[in-house]
C-alpha cells in the first residue's frame, strides 16, 4: 500500500460525495445494439462519464482524492502511461493517493484483480475516483466501457480520462 494512503485521514476524514448511488448499474447495449455512429457512441460515453464525475464531485470540499489505474500489456512498463494519467490528475486538481497498475491487457474488466482491487478501495472511501489515459485502459468495447463506468457509479466512484473518449 502506498505511504500516501497509510496517511491520509480515515474514511470519515473525507469530504462526503454528493450522491453515492448503489443501484445495480443497467445493461450496458452491446456495440451491435447501438443505432449510433461511432462518434456519436463515444460523444455519448464521455457525456455519461462526465456527468457521473460532476455529480461526484459536486459537493466535495478541498482537492477530490484519486487512483491513478494504469493498464499495459503483459507485464510492460507503466511509465509512460502513468505520467500521462499523473499529470491529467494535477492538472484537474486532483490529489493522487495511490496508483493501480495492472497488466490483465486482454481480459475483461470484470476479470482483472487489480481493477477490483480499485473498486474495493473506492466502496472504502479510500478516495473519490480513478483517473487513467484513455478509454482503452477500461475497455475500447463500447459496450463494456459503458457498463464499467456504471460499475464505477456503483462503487462509489467517477472515472477522469486525459483523452476523451474520441480520442481512443
């Protein structure tokens, strides 16, 4: 566990969240499903993903605390990608916590330890949200973004990208 984390204040410490939602996240449509263009499908996505970070961070006093979540290929380095997603994060007034870095690159969000592993800190209120380089980190399916972002929701948390979601 990072040293940030070992001293950040408790979970009561925290300012509150504006509107913690757990409703079980909606079925995300499958890319076929969608009667939309690609870039009205992804104009959408970063419209949904903002609005859930907005409504997050709505009543948050002082810096909102984040993750940066980190996704490469098979045991590659996080470097790169890590200092893309690090300096978004500064840039947004964010104060990083603690960075996730997994290398799950071809399965399933669903599937990936360490994602879970962010999740579970954010349902602990261990910070606000995660902040990643791009869509791809989550999933460059449509579909499956979509449902990660409402997953994302439901634990508590918003998902900040340095590329929008037209930027893949």
């Amino acid at each position: 566990m990072s040293q940030l984390l070992e001293t950040a204040p408790t979970a009561h410490a925290l300012p509150p969240l504006a509107r913690r939602s757990t409703t079980a996240p909606a079925r995300a449509l499958a890319d076929e499903d969608w009667p939309l263009s690609r870039a009205e499908r992804s104009r959408r996505l970063r419209a949904l993903r903002l609005s859930i970070l907005r409504s997050l961070t709505a009543g948050v006093t002082g810096r909102p605390k984040v993750a940066l979540y980190v996704l490469v290929r098979d045991g590659g380095d996080p470097g790169e990608r890590r200092v893309v997603a690090l300096a978004h994060a500064e840039r947004a007034g964010f104060e990083v916590t603690e960075t996730f870095v997994d290398d799950a690159w071809k399965s399933d969000p669903e599937g990936r330890p360490v994602l879970a592993r962010a999740y579970a800190a954010l349902r602990r209120s261990g910070f606000h949200g995660l902040v990643a380089a791009s869509q791809v980190d989550i999933s460059s399916c449509s579909s499956v973004y979509e449902q990660e972002l409402h997953r994302l929701h439901a634990a508590g948390g918003f998902l900040h990208l340095a590329l929008d979601e037209t930027q893949l």
